[in-house]
C-alpha cells in the first residue's frame, strides 16, 4: 500500500470538501427553502463519504509508470537466491528483501535484489531457488516489476 499517496487522496478529497462546505454556508444554505437543512446536510456527509471511498480505490491502484512497466516492459524471470524478511507490516504482510539471479532473454544474466512486500498467499512461492516471471524496463535495467 502506497501511504503517501493514500495520505494525499484523503488529504485532497477533504479540502474539496470543506471548500463545498463553505460555498454552501456562504451562497446556498440561505436561498434553500425552510425545513431542507438537515437533508443538505445528511447529503453532503453522504457524498463525502462516497468521494473519499472512490478516492481509496483508485489511490490503491497501481501507478502509471508500473502500468507501462507491466504492459511494454520486456519480459524475463528471475531465480531466488536469498530471502530476508526485513520486518513484518500492521497488515498481514511482510517486507521481504530478495536477492534476484535476473534473466531477461537476449541480454546477459544480471543479479539484483527487491525489497518486496510479501502477502500471505504468495508466501509459499517465495523461497530459495523458486523462479517469479518479471518485467523489466528497457531503458532501465534496474528497475523491475515481479508479475505475480
């Protein structure tokens, strides 16, 4: 999970709201016909509440350049020769540091390693000498993406 950019959607979708808040107390609210108040205000919570989980959602997805990466990047695999668990996070996962024998076809076998975070579900794929298919950039050889 990206936290920073969670902390800049929630971050964004609450000063959009509090500028709405205004613009209704400043503008709206008196030219509203009597009795409505509590239904406006039951309406902006609610659309609050939709446009930060709107937001979650698509602050959870990839970014674009680890799109193009999996969509153009040239494709290889890569040898696990060593697993260090660096620390465990507050959601079920582990960050994991793997020491990567890289093989993409046509170029020279490279190592490298990757400070991936580790899901319960992929955990028994991750061992000593396992092979993970991989994208890797072709103006960058160092920057990989494991395609899982």
């Amino acid at each position: 999970m990206d936290h920073a950019r969670v902390f800049r959607t929630v971050l964004g979708v609450t000063a959009a709201y509090l500028v709405s808040l205004c613009v209704w107390l400043a503008w709206l609210m008196p030219l509203t016909p009597p009795g409505t108040v509590p239904l406006q205000v039951i309406v902006l919570v609610g659309m609050f509440g939709t446009f930060l989980g709107v937001g979650m959602l698509l602050a959870q997805q990839p970014s674009h350049s680890d799109r193009r990466l999996r969509r153009h990047g040239l494709e290889g695999w890569a040898t696990i020769e060593g697993v260090h668990r660096l620390q465990r996070t507050d959601h079920y996962t582990e960050l994991t540091e793997l020491d990567l024998e890289l093989v993409v076809p046509g170029s020279e076998t490279y190592h490298g390693s990757i400070v991936f975070d580790v899901e319960p579900v992929v955990r028994p794929r991750i061992t000593v000498g396992g092979i993970l298919s991989i994208r890797v950039d072709p103006a960058n050889r160092d920057r990989i993406i494991l395609c899982l």
